[in-house]
C-alpha cells in the first residue's frame, strides 16, 4: 500500500483523473465528489501539504495557481461568478495532505460557509 497522499498519486498517474489543466508546476482536475455543477481542484505538483507549510520562495507559485484558477474559470464558463476554498488543516476539514484550491461554480452560493 503507497503511503502517498490521494493526490500525490494523481500527480504520479497512479490512479487516473480527467485532467482539466497541467503545466510543470500544477495540474487541475474534477472533485470526485462535487459540491456545485462545477468543482475543480487545483493542486501543485510540489509535495506542500497545506497553506501553513508554505515556505518563503513559494509566492510565484501560489501566484502562477491563481492565474490558473482565473483562465480555468474562464474556459469553464463562470460568467456569473465563483468561489475558490481552500481548507487548511482539521478545523477547516482539510482531508488530503497535499495544497489544494477548489474551484466552485455554476449555482448562487451562501455565506457564511459551514
Ligand atoms: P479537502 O477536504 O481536503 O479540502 O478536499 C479534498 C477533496 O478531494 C474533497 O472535495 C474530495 O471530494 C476530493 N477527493 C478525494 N479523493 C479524490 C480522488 O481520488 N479524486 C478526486 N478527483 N477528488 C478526490
């Protein structure tokens, strides 16, 4: 049994996703259990477990995702507006160790969040 994260062996094609996005420093792809009519996660392909392990020197990178996010949001067709999540750490529900954005969109949403 791999002692990777779920998504560590989606970077490694280990277990299969349908890749939206992928440079050589990120790649994007659906959540398996989506919470809108649109719900992608993107994730780096540096082995950053979440926000709070960010080191300094990461900022282009967490800035490259974002440019990311916004092109995918784009082509997906968010005219009207989205949500990007990302959990950190179990207060939050974090469930994979690995740094990852979700993109939300395709319905009204509320605020606060749960
Ligand atoms: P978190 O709760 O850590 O912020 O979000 C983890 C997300 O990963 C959840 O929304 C969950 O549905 C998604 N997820 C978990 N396992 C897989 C998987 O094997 N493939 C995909 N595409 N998404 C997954």
């Amino acid at each position: 049994m791999s002692d990777k994260n779920i998504f560590q062996r989606i970077i490694d094609r280990e277990i299969p996703a349908k890749i939206l996005y992928e440079d050589d420093q990120c790649l994007a792809f659906p959540d398996i259990n989506p919470q809108a009519p649109t719900h992608v996660l993107i994730i780096p392909k540096k082995a950053i477990a979440a926000i709070s392990d960010l080191a300094p020197g990461d900022e282009m990178l967490v800035g490259h995702m974002f440019q990311v996010i916004r092109a995918l949001a784009n082509k997906l067709g968010l005219t009207g507006g989205y949500r990007v999540v990302a959990n950190c750490g179990p207060d939050a529900g974090q469930a994979v160790p690995h740094l990852h954005f979700h993109l939300l969109g395709g319905r009204a949403m509320n605020w606060p969040p749960g």
